[in-house]
C-alpha cells in the first residue's frame, strides 16, 4: 500500500482528496498498489470533515513519517512550499506538484535534488491544468527540435476575456466570477498581469530546451489595457484578441515573450474560449500539434496531480527524466530577435503615421479622431522608436503569425 499525503486543502488539494476517494480502485489498478492518503496539512481547521482525523498542521507529521513515499503540494506560493518540497525530497520522498510559481523559480534546484535522490519531481499540473502538456513534450515529442510554443496558458484571462465579449460582462465582474469559480490565483494581479503565464512558458521552454529558461528574462505584458474596441477592431481584421505565451527556438538560443497578441481566425487557438487553454507545439518532424482542454479548476487540475501521484506510486526509485539543466551561458535571444506585425490606434494624423511607419494596412476606425493600422513585421526596439514619434498611441498589439 502506498501513503501519500497532501499538503493544501484548497480548489486543487480538495480536488485531489476527492479523486483519491472516488477513483481508488481505478488509482490501484493503474499504480499496481493501492494508494492511501496519510495525510492532508493546511492551515485551516476542518472540523466537521468527514475524515478530520487525517489533517494535520505541522509538516514534520510527513516529513518525519517513513510510510509517507509521495506528496501532492498543492499549497501554492514560494514559502514555505520551497522549504517543504527540498525537506521533502532530500528526505527521499517524491513530490508532486501544481505550484507552477515554485516550479519556474528553483524548479532547476528541486530537480537536480530529485535527480541526486533517486526519487520523482513531477508537475503535470503547473501548466495547462488538466491539460496533458508536460510528458508530451518531454516524451511523445522527443525525437524532434521543437521550434516552437505559442499557447493560451492562464485560464483566468481566456475566461474573462470570453466574458467580456460574448456575454458584455464587465472585466471586473467577469474577474470576480473567474474568482469564484476557483481559477484565479490568490493575488489574481497573476493572472491578469500576465505573470502565471509567464511562469507557465518558461516552464515548457525550459523542458524543450532542457536548459533552464529564468521568467524573469521573458518581457511580460498583461490584458489590462485591452478594451472592447479593441475587440471590435480585431474582428475586422478576422482575428481574435488573446493572452499568448510565446516561445521559439533560433540557433540555440530562446525567444519568448508573453503579450495580448491578435490571433487569426483561421489559426486554432482562436477558438480556444472560456477558462479553456491550448497550447500549440511545433516540432521539425511533427509540424503543428495541439493541446486542449480546461486550463484552471478544481478536478482538471486535481486529474493532473494525480496523474503524477500514480506514476511516482509506480516508480518509487526511478527518478523520472522531466527535467532541465542550469545553461552556462545566457541563452536568451534578445527582445528584437523576432519581428512581429502590430496593430496601432492612434489619434495622430495619416501624414504622420505613414511619415514613421512607411507602409501600413489601413483599417476603417470605429471612432471619430482615430486612425487604426497594421505594420509590417517589426522589431520591439523598431515600433517602440516609431511609436514615439506619434502623439497618441491608444493600442500597440502584436500580430501572432
Ligand atoms: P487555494 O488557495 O485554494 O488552496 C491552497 C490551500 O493551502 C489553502 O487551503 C491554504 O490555506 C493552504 N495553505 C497555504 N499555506 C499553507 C501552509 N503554509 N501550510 C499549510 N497549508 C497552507 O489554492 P489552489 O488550490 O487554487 O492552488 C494551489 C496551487 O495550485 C497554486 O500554486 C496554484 O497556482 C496552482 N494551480 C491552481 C489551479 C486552480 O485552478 N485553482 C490550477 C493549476 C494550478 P489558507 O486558505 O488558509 O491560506
Ligand atoms: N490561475 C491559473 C489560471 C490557474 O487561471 O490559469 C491554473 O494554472
């Protein structure tokens, strides 16, 4: 019988406890053991819960318990969830995680103890939710140079953003109710800044590269900015406005960047709605491949983790090769290595926009005293110099290709 035990009994720790209940002769049959919770930290009280007697408030209860072989932390947060997970391993138990926070900022270190412990750090759950990305990645691809990611990856702007246009919510409703429904982080700035996604594809850029890519080196921009005309304007031009996660490969280097960008309709990430992500992989022997499905919630998240509860049941001792190294030289490209057309409002004059952009797609403006225009593909360093030559910029969106 395996032991395991969960550590935060929040949205996804309850998901967790709920799938271990319900699904335990499925759990068993697939681990080749029966899995049985030990033990569930938090915080909070649970008095009335119907198995109070497995919460615990102090970690050493795990730490210090022999039986105890996998761990679900699903706390979130750097600290204590960095100090839990390295007493953890270096305790020689595997620990199994949706803390994507902890994941892209010493998830090199977690992963070289891991390594050096014999024992599994895995994070199925860090990105795409219930989505099955990271194996895919590391395993089912591995006989390609991946090229490319480019992906929808928070679900809590996918959500809001769907919100807004299909159902004219306001951002700070449709906010609230993402809250509601469990999607959100609990500073939900996360999301809507564009930093969970930042953590997310650094992440996936850093298992396709098998070097670690830092997100504090990926220029972030959140959809706080995008307004509903925006929208309007993105439907004229046959796409749609979405948060993208974006990562390319070029001559050993990473480019990545993470922006509201306007997708084509004719590209399938433009379908991808509600608190649904998608993540699209290029490889130079598969081409295009795609992954869908619920990026955020209680028991997508939950199916993740234990997934990776079942696979460290099944291999106790066998570190697993989900894995990336420290680079030893600076391996990302530079915020000008990838051009990209752009969308422009702005309430200057045609005289002077065609004066610093040369040639452009003019689009009708839907409202009076405002231009809006596509460039040709662009350098960050080119449009941000061109754009100061103009008196009033309102949108400045990329143009995913
Ligand atoms: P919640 O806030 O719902 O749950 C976290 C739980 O952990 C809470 O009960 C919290 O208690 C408890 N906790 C916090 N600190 C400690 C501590 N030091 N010791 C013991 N318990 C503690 O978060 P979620 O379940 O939503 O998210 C958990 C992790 O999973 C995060 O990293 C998140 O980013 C990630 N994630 C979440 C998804 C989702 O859809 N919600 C999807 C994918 C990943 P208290 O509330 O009292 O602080
Ligand atoms: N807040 C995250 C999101 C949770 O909305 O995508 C899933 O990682």
């Amino acid at each position: 019988m395996a032991k395991v035990a969960i550590m935060g009994f929040g949205t996804v720790g309850s998901g967790v406890y709920e799938i271990i209940r319900t699904n335990a002769g499925k759990l068993a049959q697939n681990a080749g053991d029966t899995v049985e919770l030990k033990y569930i930290l938090d915080i909070r009280d649970f008095p009335d819960h119907p198995k109070k007697e497995l919460f615990t408030k102090d970690f050493n209860d795990i730490l210090n318990d022999e039986e105890v072989t996998v761990v679900a932390e699903v706390m979130g947060g750097l600290h204590p969830a960095y100090e839990f997970t390295k007493s953890l391993l270096l305790a020689g138990k595997s620990v199994v995680t949706s803390n994507k926070e902890l994941v892209a900022t010493y998830g090199t270190e977690l992963l070289e103890i891991a390594r050096n412990k014999n024992v599994n750090y895995m994070f199925e759950a860090s990105v795409g939710g219930g989505i099955p990305i990271i194996r895919p990645i590391h395993q089912c691809l591995t006989a390609n140079n991946i090229t490319k990611i480019a992906g929808i990856l928070n679900g809590t702007t996918n959500y809001i953003l769907y919100q807004m246009i299909t159902n004219g919510k306001s951002f700070d409703t449709a906010l609230k109710n993402a809250q509601d429904n469990g999607y959100a982080e609990r500073n939900p700035a996360a999301d809507i800044e564009g930093h969970d996604a930042c953590r997310k594809i650094a992440i996936l850029a850093s298992l396709a590269s098998r070097e670690a890519v830092d997100y504090s080196d990926i220029p972030t921009e959140g959809i706080v900015g995008i307004t509903l005309d925006d929208v309007k304007y993105a439907s004229e031009l046959d796409c749609v406005i979405k948060l993208i996660g974006y990562a390319e490969f070029m001559d050993g280097k990473v480019y990545s960047i993470v922006a509201p960008m306007l997708v084509k309709k004719t590209d399938p990430l433009s379908g991808v709605n509600d608190v649904f992500n998608a993540i699209k992989v290029t490889g130079d022997c598969v081409g295009d491949v795609m992954f869908y499905g619920a990026g955020a919630g209680k028991l997508p998240t939950a199916s993740a983790v234990v997934a990776d509860i079942v696979d460290s049941v099944k291999h106790k001792v066998r570190s697993k090769k989900f894995t990336w190294y420290k680079p030893e030289t600076d391996i990302m490209a530079g915020k000008d290595a990838k051009k990209f057309e752009y969308f422009i409002r702005t309430g200057d004059s045609i005289e002077n926009v065609k004066k610093s952009f040369g040639e452009i797609t003019h689009t009708d403006s839907i409202s009076a005293g405002e231009l809006a225009f596509v460039t040709r593909p662009l350098t960050a360093s080119e449009v941000e110099a061109k754009s100061k030559e103009l008196s009033d910029i309102m949108t400045c969106i990329r143009i995913l290709d």
